[in-house]
C-alpha cells in the first residue's frame, strides 16, 4: 500500500511540476530579465565571461527541469508524510487529509522560511555571501518543519484533556510563537542596492511565492483525489465478509 502511495505522489508531484513550470516560465522568467538587466546596465556594459548555457537554454530547459525535479521531490516526499498522518489524526477523508497535509508542507517548507529570507533575483544578492545565506535558509526550513511537527503532536496530546478544537488552537499559538523567537534569533540579511527597482523586486517574489502555490495545490488536489479511490477501494475489500 505504501508504495501505491508513494507513487501517486510521484504523479502529483509531475503533474504540478508541469504546472508550475508554466506559471514561472509565464511570470517569473520576464522579472529576472529585467534584474539581468539592472545588472548590466550596473556594471557599465562590461563582459562578465562566457556564459556555459544561454538565456534561452536557461530560461526553458533549465528552468523546467529544475522545477520539475523539485516538484516530483515534494511529492515523494509529501507522500511519505502522508503515509506516517494516515489513520492517526482522527476520522478524517484520504482527501481532507491530502489538502491538510499539503497545506502544512507549504506553510513549513516554504512560507515560513520566505518571511524570512525571500527569495531575490540575480543582481540582488553578493556572491560572496551566498554560502551563509543558503545555510540560514536550509536551517530555517528543518526547524520550521520540526516545529510544525511539534505542534501537531501537542495538539494530539492536549486534545484528550482539552477538546479538538481547544487543542488546535493552543498547538498553533505554540507554533506561532516558536516560529517568532526562531526568525528573531536568526540573522537578518538584506543585501539589496539602494537602487535596485522595487516593482522588480516585489514581483520577483511574488511570482515565486505564486509558483509554490500553484505547485503544492495541485499536488494535494491530484495526490488527494487518485488516494481517496486507491483507499477507499482497500477499505471495502477490507470490510468484504464472504458468506
């Protein structure tokens, strides 16, 4: 059972990274065309070495697979999430659990660590700080999921003394505020020229934030509808009694 399930998160995770590879060849690719041009036009028009892959090799090869391997990543990996939640959050449909779950990932994964460090287009960042800037970001993300994950078993565990709903929210507010402190300890870093165009910015990262959205909700509408038959046909042979 689990590998069928892990499989249609392979599905999803294709199908969503199609998806989302549209929506950032379509919105994401033109705003990095313009911060590449800043960035020429910064540099006073000098030669900065021979590119290894073109625009164009970049902007559509690249870019699809880029975003289609990390789709298919999170779909495996959300289904593995999803095998571990199955049957031990309560009576909830295969697919209510696939929206929950894919909402927790976005939530952890992506939205929390983009508060903190947004994404920034070429021209934006230094090179020479690229290194601590991944890893600040890489740990905000375990730690978020970590946090995430702690809430939901305190939520599990208060709900017996306190109710579903009393418990939701306290495990929440302990999320909120965990997730507080950490990006107050956490190291700010903000790189961007003075004169870099603001509307450039802004819609770099909306765009980006706009491509995990369309991603992470296929996956849960996909994954959530080909899961809510694969179970519900193992729960009626399971409850079959021959005569």
């Amino acid at each position: 059972m689990e590998k069928q399930i892990i499989g249609r998160g392979l599905l999803a995770g294709a199908v969503a990274g199609v998806a989302a590879f549209v929506f950032a060849r379509t919105f994401v690719e033109p705003v990095i065309d313009k911060a590449i041009g800043y960035e020429e036009a910064s540099a006073g028009g000098h030669d900065h070495g021979v590119e290894l892959f073109s625009r164009g090799v970049q902007a559509n090869i690249g870019m699809g697979f880029g975003v289609l391997g990390f789709s298919v990543a999170m779909g495996a990996l959300f289904a593995v999430v999803y095998c571990v939640a199955y049957g031990r959050v309560g009576t909830i449909s295969p697919r209510l659990l696939a929206l929950l779950v894919a909402g927790g990932m976005f939530l952890s994964l992506y939205v929390i660590p983009f508060l903190k460090y947004p994404p920034s287009p070429p021209a934006v960042s230094l090179d020479e700080t690229i290194r601590q800037r991944t890893l600040l970001y890489l740990l905000l993300v375990v730690l978020s999921a970590v946090l995430l994950a702690a809430a939901v078993w305190l939520g599990r565990t208060l709900a017996e003394r306190y109710g579903a709903w009393s418990a939701t929210l306290m495990a929440a507010a302990g999320y909120v505020v965990a997730v507080a402190v950490l990006m107050l300890a956490l190291p700010t870093i903000d790189e961007t020229p003075a004169d870099f165009p603001a509307d450039v910015l802004y819609e770099f990262r909306l765009y980006s934030l706009g491509t995990q959205v369309v991603m992470w909700a296929i996956i849960a509408v996909v994954f959530g509808s080909t899961v809510q038959r694969l179970l519900g046909e193992a729960s009626a042979r399971e409850s079959y009694i021959p005569a």
